[in-house]
C-alpha cells in the first residue's frame, strides 16, 4: 500500500476567488457585447469555469472538449489527443478558451490551432494558473490567473490520477 501523498497549500480558496473576480471583470469588459462562446477543456477546468461563467452577467455560450497529452501520472506524454465529438459552430464566433493550467502549452497550441482553422471571429486565451518554467513553445496568454511553480498541483479541478479534483484549495503534491 502506497503511502497518502502529502499536500500544502500552494492557493487558498479565497485567493482562488479572488483571482476569478479579476479574470471576470477583465473577460465582461472584452465581451460584454459579443455572445462568446467559451470553450472549456475537461477536465481539469470544470471549476474554474462554472465559478468563471456565474460572474459573467451577458449572453455567452459554453462547451467543452476533451483532450489528453497525459496519460496516468505526472508526465507529458508529448502528443496530445482530441477525443471525437463535434463542438458547435466556431466560424464568426468570439471564441474564447478556458484552461484550468497551462504546462508546456502542447495542449493549448493544440487546440488553439484547431479552432484557429475553423475561422472564429476572434480567438482568445483564459488560464487559471501558468506554470511558465515548462513551456515548451510560446503560448499567447491573453486572461493570466496565478503563477505557478515547478511543481505538480492538484485541487479546484485539477487530478492527480483522477484524485484531488474536489479540493477546494490549491495545493502542491509532494512526491
Ligand atoms: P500542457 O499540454 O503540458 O500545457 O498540459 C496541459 C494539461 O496537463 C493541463 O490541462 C492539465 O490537465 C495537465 N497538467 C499539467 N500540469 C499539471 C499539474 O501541475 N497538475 C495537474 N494537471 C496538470
Ligand atoms: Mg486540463
């Protein structure tokens, strides 16, 4: 038996609201009048995104998409994978992408290019938290949330192996 891995802090829940406020207010001046849709990646960003969306008080849209360039664990795996299912119209709409975390941006560049392709009016990027020290290509970040360190963390929406997604703070994994 593995023994329980140990967790600290890294954002409280109160800084975690704090910092949806300010990415809120910065998305409602930008979109007040543009009925986005805002495209959020599963599954880490179901949080974030349903706290995100009850600070927005004008028309908008919400989907999702699945990707995976983890496999189990806590390493890129490098490709990343869309899994099938249509998203509804992109072409002349405001799109605007919802990540939980942005890592070495292979899932961003990913995405972004395949909607880019699909003609939006615009195209634009939200991410909870920017761990910047593992970029692997640049990334246009347009709505930043917290910086984090080189560290694995889990909570808000963000696994572990599928465990931690409840944790209502942010937290560091020791390993
Ligand atoms: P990227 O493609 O390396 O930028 O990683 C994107 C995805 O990897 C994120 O959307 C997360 O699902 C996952 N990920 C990256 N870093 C972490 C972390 O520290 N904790 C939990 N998931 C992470
Ligand atoms: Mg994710």
């Amino acid at each position: 038996m593995d023994s329980e891995p140990k967790l600290s802090v890294l954002f409280t829940r109160d800084e975690i609201a704090a910092t949806v406020s300010r990415l809120a207010a910065e998305i409602r001046h930008d979109y007040l009048d543009k009925n986005p849709v805002l495209i959020a990646v599963l599954k880490g960003s179901f949080v974030f995104l349903a706290d995100l969306v009850r600070q927005l008080d004008f028309p908008l849209e919400v989907e999702f998409v699945r990707l995976s360039s983890y496999g189990r664990g806590t390493e890129s795996s490098g490709t990343v994978k869309m899994a099938p299912g249509a998203l509804s119209q992109i072409k002349g709409r405001h799109i605007l992408v919802v990540e939980d975390i942005i890592d070495t941006g292979l899932t961003s560049a990913f995405l972004l290019d395949y909607l880019r392709r699909r003609k939006p009016a615009s195209l634009k990027f939200c991410t909870l938290t920017d761990k910047a020290a593992r970029r692997r290509g640049p990334v246009n970040i347009d709505y930043r949330g917290l910086a984090v360190p080189d560290k694995f963390i889990v909570g808000y929406g963000l696994d572990c192996d599928e465990r931690f997604r409840n944790l209502p703070d942010i937290c560091v994994l020791e390993q």
